[in-house]
C-alpha cells in the first residue's frame, strides 16, 4: 500500500456540510491545552507583540475584533515561520470601569463603598474580579486569539505592581514627579480627576448669555461706555472670574487696559488685561477670564500673572457652590449645585440691569427680547459617571512629559520606530512637541495606591514601602499615605517590558523577547498609550519598546457613521460569529484593513467570507473523494503537465505575495493575494481543468498544493484550515505550528502562458455567451486563421479541455465562413466563432446598443456631479460614497456593452 492511499484509509470522509460552530470549539481547546499557541522553541528567532489589555470589566467589541484579529494574523504568520513567536496577553485592571461596576453591584443590594474601610472594599472588587472579570478573555478565544495563556498577565499582578512603584518612585528622585495645582477634567460623579480620553463631547441645546460688566471709580471706555459686554455659556462661573481680556490691538478698549471690573454680583475688583486669547471678530471681543474653572482661562490667568495657588475655586467635588479665598461669593450662592446656580446669576445680573437681552423678531416684525441666544454647545461628559465634566483647580500628581517626549521623537524621526502608516507620523510630532504635564493621579481605592506619604507639616516622603518612607522622614515624624491612585495609563504604559519580568533584567523572557518587534493599536490610542509606552521605555531602557507600531482605523457602520449605542448602530462580533463563523469575521477584518483607512461594517462580505470557507471545504472533499490526500513533501512535487506546473507557479506567486505584503504590513493585499489563489485559481480552474486526469503527477501536486493553501490561509482562517488539515490524512504536527510553503520552484512561463490562454479562452466564450443570451452548454465551432506555433502548440495539447470546458466541437485554422459572428480573445489569438442561425444579431446589436448608451448617459452624468467640488464638499459621505459606487459600476457596465458590441463586429 502506497503512503498516499494509506493516508486516505486513515482520514474520514469530511461531512458534506462546512459547520463552523463544530469545528471551532474542538481546535481551540486543542491547541491551548496542548500549548501550541507558543510552542517549545528556544533556539529560534524571537518574535513578540503585545495586545493593547482591555479592561477586566470588558466584553469584545467590533474594535477589539478588528485590533486581535491583526494581532492573530501576524503571530500565527510568524509562526509558520518558526519563530518563538510570543504574544503576550492580559487584562487591564481599569480603576474607574471596575469600581463602578462593583460600587453598582453594591448599590443594587441596598450597600456602598463608604460601609467599609478601603482595605475591605478591594477585597471585593477582587472577589468581584475572580468571578466575573473573564468574560473579554474568554470571547478573545471564540474569535481563535492564539495568544499565550499560560503567562497572563494583569496590571494589579503582584510582579507588575512592583515595576509600577519603581517607576513612579525613580521618576520623583529624578524631578519628572511632581505635586502641582491645575485644572483637570472633574467628574463630580465619580469624584476623580478622568483623562480626555474618558471624556466625551455631546452637542447640548444650551444659552449664549450677554452681560454688562462696570468698569470701576467712574471710568470709561473711548466710545463713552461705562462698562465692557463679555458672553458666556456659563454664567454661574462669573462668581469666580478674576479678569476680563482684550486682545491688545483692539481700539475699542485700549484705553482701559488696566483698569479695574467691578463685578456686579460678588463686588470683586479685577482688571482688564490685554491677551490675544481675545478674539476681535467674536462677538464684542472681550472675554471673561474664570482660570480655575476653564482650560483656556487657566492659561490667560498665568500669563497676567496670577499664580496657580491664587486662582479662585468655586466648586467642592460634587460641582456645589463654596466660597471663594477673598470670601466674596455672597451666601446665598453657597451649597448650591452649579446649574441651580446658573439660573440664580442670570436673574440677579437681570434684575441689576447687567443682562443683554437677545432681540429676535415675531412674525409680525415686532421685537422681542430673550434672556439668551440659543447655542448648540460643545459639551464635556463624562463617559462613565455621564454627568457633565468640570474644569476644577485642585492638587494633583504630574509627569514631566515633556522631558520623557524628547526621546520617542528622536527614535521617529530616526526611523528606530516605525510607525505604519507614515502618515501617523505628523500627528505624533505634534501631539508629542505640545505635549502637556500629564496628571496621572486619580480619586478613587481601586488601583495602584501612589506610594507618598505626608508628615503633618506638609513634606512628602516618596518610597516603595512604608517602612523606607518612615527611615527618610525618621522614626518620631507621624507619617499618612496619600489616598490617590494612579491613573490606568500610567501602569500600562509599562505592558511591553514589565510583561516580560522587568524591573529583573536579567528574566529569560525579558532577554530575549525585548524589545517587542511590534504594536498594533487603534489610531486613537497613539497619545494615550502608545506614546506614553514610548516614553516610559526609552526612560528605562536604552531600546525602544517595539520596532514598529501599525495603527489601524475604526470598525464603522455600514453607512460610515461612528458606531454608538445611542444610535443604534453598533455590530456585536459575537453575533457574527455564531451567525458566520470566527474564520469568516477575521477574514472580513483582515480582507477590509487598508492602511489609513476606517472600515465599514458590511454584513454581506462576512457571509460572503463564510461562503469562501464553504467553497474551500467543498473543494477539499472533492480532493478526498478523487484519493486526494495530505502531501508528504514541503517542497513541490516533479510535474511534467502544463496545469500542473502552472499551480505550482501560481504557489510560489502567491506565497511571494504574502510574504511582501506581510513584510508591509497590509492585511488587505495579502488576504486578497490568498483569497484569489484560492477562490480563482484553485477552487475554479485547476480543479475544473484536472477533473478526470487523475494520474499519480496530479494528485501528489493537487495534494500538496491544497496543503499550501492550508498553510497560507491559516493565519486569517485558523478552524476550517486546521480541520481540513487534520482531515486530509495522517500529520506529523498540527498545522497551527507547521512549515510555511518552501516551494522549492520556479513559476514556469510556458506553462503560465498556456493555461491563461486556455483560461481566457474558457472564461471569455462563457462570458459572451451570457451576454448573448445563448445557453451555457450550447456547443460552438471556432476558427482562427493563421494562428501562431505557440498557439496551435497549446491548441494541440489540451483537447479534452477545450472539448469539455470551451464546449468547442473544433477549432479550425481557416479562415471563418461568411456572417455574424463573435469573436474571442485568448492570448494572440482572435477566435471567430459564427452566431448563424443561433441569435438575431441585428436585434442583439439594438439592445446592447440601448443599453450601452444608457450607461454611458449614467457614467457621465455621475462623472460631471462628482467632479463638482460644491457636491463634492456639502454632500453626506454616503451620498458620495453611493456616487462613486455607482460611477464604478456605469464605468465597468459601459465597457463590457462596448466589449459584446465589438465582438459582433
């Protein structure tokens, strides 16, 4: 018995029907109970990414779908290769999400935090942790994530908890830590300082309000007025303004600058001062200035001069009313909420005269006055307490980031980081040349408790533990821990190296797996945590975290909308998955990820990808039916038949492909490159052109060439690849960790040029056949006068083919009798094949002519609307979106009407 047929005895038939959910289930507990997701390969080359760690209190979403389907594709692609290739995998602990999450649980059993010490309180919330914070890894696998289980991490870990005190305790020994009083974003929810991208802005139907503000001891402007207007959106932060600014080359008020406000309800005196912050062109061209309750104030406040420490604050942290430093807030006001307080100011400024009321008219003409101008206005949320955002002056916990930025920009600009697309590039030079002090403590019990604490006269002592934090203060000094936390970005900025068993630099892993070689994220992190990653591990270490980052787009909807709960729109992957299969979802991501561009959910494509799989698995039961089985060689078979030696060309085409596309990181191109083999070349050619020829040459190449493309496919399409695998016959190893292709061969030109034209040929007579209205199977006589030796050559060989598939009775070197006819391209040759008797080539004329000129009328039409900038600019996207699709499909109809036009002569 051959090894071939003893290969087919040992392999049961494949169902007929492809079953993702069967499949699925099976390999992914195969491969992780067997530890193949990272295989025992000490002597091979590193490879290693990190996936961005979603939060413990996460459920997958179609971005993480998007952002570890990418991840998948290039580890299992590494792989292949025989590299160790390590992804780490872990969970964030999320200090905001998982404190509401556990803080609502208890609220819902009549309980709060409050109840209990805070010691007592993270025993709960790591309770909390132990029973339900798996749910995001466990979806992770469903979407067939090989990622390495057995060293999953998370942010609170007791290792990692250490490498996040060093680092905070060696920055403030370095003066890169500091104590500083700034605003930041307030939630008076959740009562903690949250960073920007944990706010959200919401469009608010709100009030443009206009005041009078005096000018003190009788002054007056040069026009004669005794007062300067100033507008806000909101008035109740006017309890708090400490100036009002003009931009120094606005005439109307240079003869007051300096001078003094009285403001009308508090009595405080301020001045007003020159700053370009002040805007002519807007509205009366005079700005109050509230700089502890505003971002832009904060900073026209510094530069008139007034220190942090003596900028007003009017709000405690439930966003109520408190009095001032200067006491002045009169006591009516105190206790408060803020936009109780708001109603409040507008009608006291009302009733002293200080309201500029906006005059609108009725339908009569008549005048009418309204307290404010209505403004839809920009407003800051909180994400997760979704009350609005306050800007609020307090003492919070900083990064010199400007000084850890400098290094991250040299390795960009240098190339020792390569960010992918380039484009990104300018984008991170000016987030990272502007970059701000980054406040990275926050108000909650949850989290990385920041190691300082205070003696009673104010000094901090920071250290890693009490004790070293007692010997610096000295034994009779009382000493009390800062109650904050640290802010979640700070700890993950450490994911790529404290993974890995830093700060011990001498941990196996970290010697040989750092520098990662690669980081995919979202675009919309590259500030939040790439950058930040960057920073802190060129601080620490003499490398760059990873060798190149790849930001992908976002995962839209269908119509190009950002996807929200509030509209409706979003796509759950786990639906998908159970509707089309996890190979079918990762194949539509990877197949969509264009470099720089978002992509648009498309229902139809995953079920068209699912389709694929389908076609695939049909295929190979049609191998295993005709004792097609697993090939035994890595290297391509002798072959001596042009279709053979084609498909092995087409292997080596393809796996060049991949690889380059890989090597550039486009997804799309390579799953397009394998997609086309697979579908095109395989499935519809090779398989139509061998069926019945057989023979020992065809089966091993058609064997091993379906296993190429198991392997190909594999890093996009793990299930029905490692099933069909396994299925085909008896393996030495799974395919998860077998050799990529190594063909061993050279595209044959001859061979390629043969079958392409027998293809042509083939493909353009069905082609015309539908145009023409004639049935698939009718039986056609072709000639062609004068046909080169090439082709008679390729017409001589192959006449089962041309028989069977062409359904040619004969192709005749001679030329063509007299009539209608068609003709066929295919390589240098020009068939003619007579139409006779078998249409009305007059009435066929008509119609095709009809119709040509109809979608030629739609081609130009579209043409002139899309190259009209004022369409182009005011137009909804998916209105343009529909425009260039259907131009697309006119311009492509057009021509193939010109083509069956031209072949009736």
């Amino acid at each position: 018995m051959t090894e071939e047929s003893s290969n087919a005895a040992s392999a049961p038939a494949l169902d007929k029907t492809f079953d993702p959910a069967a499949i699925e289930a099976k390999w992914y507990g195969h491969w992780e109970a067997n530890n193949l997701f990272r295989p025992e390969r000490p002597d091979a080359t590193p490879f290693t990414i990190v996936n961005p760690p979603p939060n413990v209190t996460g459920s997958l979403h179609i971005g993480h779908a998007l952002d570890n389907t990418l991840q998948d594709v290039v580890i299992r692609y590494e792989r292949l290769r025989g590299k160790d290739a390590l992804w780490v995998v872990g969970t964030d602990h999320a200090g905001i999400a998982t404190q509401m999450v556990v803080e609502r649980q208890m609220e819902a059993k009549g309980d709060k935090r409050t109840n209990y010490t805070r010691e007592d309180f993270i025993d709960k919330v790591w309770e909390w942790k132990a029973e339900s914070g798996g749910t995001i890894t466990r979806q992770l696998r469903r979407l067939g994530c090989s990622m390495d289980w057995s060293r999953e991490q998370f942010t609170m870990d007791p290792h990692f908890t250490r490498a996040v005190v060093k680092v905070f305790v060696d920055l403030f020994n370095q003066g890169l830590i500091y104590r500083d009083k700034r605003l930041v974003n307030w939630d008076p929810k959740l009562k903690t300082a949250i960073s920007d991208l944990e706010v959200e802005t919401r469009e608010v139907q709100g009030g443009f309000w206009h005041f009078k503000y005096p000018l003190a001891d009788g002054v007056t402007r040069a026009d004669g007025l005794d007062y300067i207007e100033v507008a806000t959106t909101r008035p109740e932060t006017m309890l708090a303004d400490m100036a009002v600014a003009v931009n120094p080359e606005d005439e109307r008020y240079k003869s007051v600058i300096g001078k003094e406000i009285l403001q009308p309800i508090t009595g405080r005196r301020f001045k007003v001062v020159a700053d370009e912050h002040a805007d002519p062109e807007l509205g009366s061209g005079a700005v109050k200035i509230t700089p502890g309750h505003d971002f832009n104030d904060f900073e026209v406040g510094k530069r008139a001069g007034i220190a942090a420490n003596d900028m007003l604050n009017m709000f405690d942290a439930d966003a109520n009313v408190v009095q001032t430093a200067d006491g002045l807030i009169p006591e009516r006001f105190l206790g408060v909420e803020r936009f109780a307080a708001r109603a409040m100011i507008v009608e006291e400024m009302k009733a002293l005269g200080c309201l500029i009321p906006h005059v609108t008219k009725d339908k009569e003409g008549n005048a009418v006055e309204h307290d404010a101008e209505p403004r839809t206005i920009q407003t800051p949320y909180g994400d997760r307490g979704g009350v609005v955002i306050e800007p609020w002056l307090t003492d919070q916990w900083y990064v010199n980031a400007a000084v850890l930025a400098q290094k991250p920009l040299e390795a960009v600009r240098s190339g020792a980081i390569e960010i992918v697309p380039k484009s990104w590039e300018k984008t991170f030079f000016h987030w990272m040349e502007g970059i701000q002090p980054w406040c990275i403590s926050r108000q909650l019990w949850w989290g990385h408790r920041i190691p300082a604490w205070y003696a009673d006269d104010g000094r901090v002592f920071v250290a890693e533990t009490e004790e070293e934090a007692q010997a610096l203060a000295g034994a009779d000094v009382a000493l009390t821990r800062d109650p904050d936390v640290l802010d979640t970005w700070f700890s993950s900025a450490l994911w790529p190296f404290a993974t890995l068993g830093w700060p011990d630099e001498n941990a196996p892993l970290f010697q040989k797996h750092y520098p990662n070689d690669l980081l995919v994220s979202g675009f919309d992190i590259l500030f939040f945590w790439d950058a930040r990653m960057a920073m802190q591990g060129m601080h620490f270490l003499p490398e760059v975290p990873w060798r190149r980052l790849y930001l992908h787009g976002l995962v839209r909807a269908a119509d190009g909308a950002k996807m929200s709960k509030s509209k409706g729109n979003v796509v759950d992957p786990l639906g998908l998955i159970d509707k089309y299969g996890a190979d079918a979802l990762r194949f539509f991501m990877a197949a969509m990820e264009s470099q720089g561009r978002d992509v648009k959910m498309d229902e139809k494509r995953v079920e068209g990808y699912r389709n694929f799989a389908t076609k695939l698995w049909n295929a190979a039961r049609f191998c295993q039916s005709n004792g097609i089985v697993a090939s035994t060689s890595v290297a391509a078979p002798a072959a001596t038949s042009a279709v053979n030696k084609w498909i092995i060309g087409e292997v080596v085409e393809t796996v060049a492909a991949l690889d380059k596309a890989m090597a550039e990181l486009r997804f799309d191109a390579a799953a397009h490159a394998i997609y086309r083999f697979v579908y095109d070349g395989f499935c519809d050619w090779y398989i139509e052109l061998i069926k019945g020829a057989f023979d020992a040459e065809t089966k091993a190449v058609a064997g091993w060439v379906l296993d190429q493309i198991l392997v190909m496919l594999h890093p996009f399409m793990p299930f029905v690849t490692e099933e069909l695998w396994n299925a085909l016959g008896a393996r030495e190893t799974e395919l998860i960790i077998a050799a990529w292709p190594a063909p061993q061969a050279q595209v044959d030109a001859a061979a390629k040029a043969e079958v392409e034209w027998l293809i042509a040929l083939i493909g353009n007579l069905r082609g015309a056949k539908v145009e023409l209205g004639l049935a698939p199977g009718s039986r056609l006589t072709a000639y062609l006068p004068d046909p080169s030796t090439a082709t008679q050559g390729i017409i001589a060989r192959n006449p089962v083919a041309i028989d069977r598939l062409a359904r040619l009775d004969a192709i005749h070197f001679a030329p063509a009798p007299a009539g209608a006819a068609m003709q066929i391209g295919a390589g240098d040759a020009n068939l003619i094949v007579p139409l006779e008797g078998l249409i009305d080539v007059a009435a066929e004329k008509a119609r095709l002519a009809k119709a040509l000129t109809a979608s030629q009328k739609e081609r130009d039409s579209l043409d002139k609307r899309l190259s009209n900038p004022a369409f182009v600019e005011k137009a909804k996207p998916e209105a343009i979106d529909k425009a260039r699709a259907d131009h697309a499909h006119h311009t492509a109809e057009a021509e193939r009407l010109a083509a069956a036009l031209a072949r009736l002569g």
